[in-house]
C-alpha cells in the first residue's frame, strides 16, 4: 500500500518530463521528411555528363554494326549466303537457342522470323534438357546464339543435334569455341567492345546480335518474295494490323454515303452534306457511275447568290481520285497525305460502292 503513491509519483513525473522536454512542434510545410532515397533534385551527376554517357553509348554500338558491316564484305558474307540457303531449304522451323541476354536477343529474332514467314521458335538452352528437346524435329535448323560460344548449357542441344543430324547454326564471336566447333556452320561475329565501361554488360554484343538476325530475316523475306498481303495475314492486331486491312474494312456503304444524282439542284446536294457531315457530297449518273463530288471546298470556291439554285454539274469536282476496295489502307492513306484530301470515293468498274473518310482512319489507328 505505501508503495502504490511513489509509483504514482515517478509515473507523473516521466509524464511530465517527457511533456516539458519535448520539442516544438513545427507546422507541417516547414517539417523535413527522412528518405531513404536522395531526391532526384539533389542528383550530384551533372546533365552533361549523362547525355556524354549517351553519346558514348551508341557511339561504341555505332562502331560494332560498323564493323558487322565490314566483316560481310569480307569472309563473313559467305557464311551468311550458306545460313540463308541452308534455312531456306529446311523442311522444318528454325529453333532459335541461347542463355542470358544472348537468349533475350534469341526470342526477338525467332519472333522476328515467324513475323516475316520463316515458321520459328525459341527454345531455352537449359530447358532443352528437361524435356523442351522433344519441340525439336529432324527437319527443322538450329540457330544457337552465344557470344562466347562456351556456355556448358549448349552441351545438350549440341548432343541432340550431332545425334539427329539437325543442322545447326552458330552466331558467336569465337568461331573456335566449343559451340562453333561443333556447328555445321558459323556466324563469326567480329570482337568490339561493348558500350559498359568495364566491358563487361552485354550491350553492343546484343546489339550486333539483334542485327544479323534481322539481316537473316530480310534476306529470307526478300527471297521468298514475301509480300505486304502474307505480312498482314500475321499481324491481325495493333496498328499494325488496322494499317494492313483493306479500304473495303473502313469504307461507309449504302444508306451512310452522301448521294446525289447529277442533275440535282445544289439546295438538295448541300442538304445530303449536311446530313452526312463527311464534308462532301457524291455526284453519281443514273447507272451509278461516279460523276464527280462536291466539297466544302467547292462551295467556298463558288459562293455566288444563284448557287442554291445551281445544277450540281456545275459546281462538281470531275474525275475525282478513287481508290478500289482492294487496297491496303497503308497506301489509301498514302494517296490521303499525298493529295491533301479527307475523302476518298471507293469504285468498282467506275461504280460507287463506298467512301473513306480520314477520319475514319484516325478512329481505327491507321493513321
């Protein structure tokens, strides 16, 4: 009992210490907050000297496609005619293989192949021997990619394809490594330093990589003939895609098209305008032949107390430019920018059947 008040006493004397010590509280706008991160404001490294890291960056991946470059007009340009031949007969896919960044470059040029008709995949190097080997066939080509050609992952894939007769192809910058030695044949990429200051980040190596199999992509397209029309039968979506549909995918048909028959006085012409709101109006014969259109434009130009009145003969646009349904939208576009227009009349035999305008375009991604 005689204990509880000193308890009490020492209690409320901390209380009130702690309450008389405390520092003043600062109002929220002057208080400093910790961070664990410098803030960016209170970055020491100068701006110029990150855009002199830039610059030295792609000049050193500039000097390694450069002397890529060179080294296919020498000795290395007949290695890559035999690799385009040798894909170019494969009754199979092109299995593309690699580890590390070398792999990362890997799945861009099987992606880039399959894109542009050479049937490829990618396969992971130390996959391939938990059972991915089995996605191989006897028909299909190995294309390993390795910078120094002496991962021991390869070891298997290499195994797998001395034993089916799977040809294979190497893309290293040692063509005496083991990788190379053991390849059918070689793409030896010539040594340059990459753009890390240690020389040790796998950057202008990657770069040169990504480049030859893009070179072995063109080539394959440009040798089968691959046209605009099988690229678009791959790339069904994004932009890509919206550009490599048709005219007849974006043109307005039917009831959506402003109309009129030649003869017609200009107060119904400008009426069908305005109910259309494409900015133009149609000028067709009896038959349906296009005849010529009408543009805002055209009424500006003729702006006059009579026009109202006006046969549409005579303030028409003859032979207007038209484009078939049949064409890609790329180059419908193209005639767009190229003659300064919005509207484009789509014919068949001279016939109306649709019009385009750039707006449309604008709405699905195509322009």
């Amino acid at each position: 009992m005689g204990l509880a008040p000193c308890l009490g006493s020492r209690r409320a004397k901390k209380v009130t210490t702690g309450i008389r010590d405390a520092p003043e509280v600062l109002p929220l706008s002057q208080r400093v907050m910790p961070s664990s991160k410098p803030l960016m404001a209170q970055s020491s490294a100068p701006a110029s000297l990150a855009l002199e890291s830039a610059l030295h960056t792609l000049e050193a991946e500039r000097s390694g496609i450069s002397a890529l470059s060179a080294a296919l007009k020498g000795p290395l340009g007949a290695a890559f005619v035999a690799v385009v031949e040798l894909i170019q007969q494969a009754k199979g896919r092109v299995i593309v293989t690699g580890l590390g960044k070398s792999g990362h470059m890997g799945r861009k040029i099987a992606a880039t192949l399959a894109s542009t008709g050479t049937p490829a995949f990618f396969v992971h190097a130390a996959e391939a021997g938990h059972g991915d080997l089995g996605m191989i066939t006897a028909d299909d080509v190995i294309l390993a990619l390795s910078w120094s050609g002496e991962q021991p992952e390869m070891k298997n894939l290499v195994n797998y394809s001395a034993r089916f007769a799977i040809p294979m192809i190497a893309v290293t910058s040692n063509a005496a490594s083991s990788l190379g030695q053991a390849a059918d044949l070689v793409l030896e990429l010539p040594k340059a330093r990459e753009a890390c200051p240690h020389n040790l980040a796998p950057t202008t190596s990657t770069l040169m990589q990504g480049a030859i199999g893009d070179a072995i992509a063109i080539a394959l397209l440009e040798g089968r003939g691959f046209t605009a029309l099988e690229f678009a039968g791959f790339h069904p979506g994004g932009k890509l895609g919206a550009m490599l549909k048709f005219v007849r995918d974006y043109m307005r048909t039917g009831d959506e098209m402003p109309v009129k028959l030649a003869g017609t006085k200009m107060s119904d012409a400008v009426v069908e305008m305005s109910a259309k709101g494409l900015g133009c109006v149609c000028i067709v014969n009896g038959n349906g032949e296009i005849a010529g259109i009408i543009t805002d434009g055209d009424l500006r130009r003729h702006m006059r107390p009579d026009l109202l009145t006006a046969p549409v003969d005579d303030i028409m646009t003859r032979q207007p430019k038209t484009v078939p349904p049949s064409m890609l939208a790329t180059e419908m576009l193209e005639v767009l920018n190229a003659r300064k227009i919005t509207t484009l009349i789509v014919t068949e035999a001279n016939k109306l059947v649709g019009i385009v305008h750039v707006h449309d375009l604008l709405r699905a991604g195509v322009a």
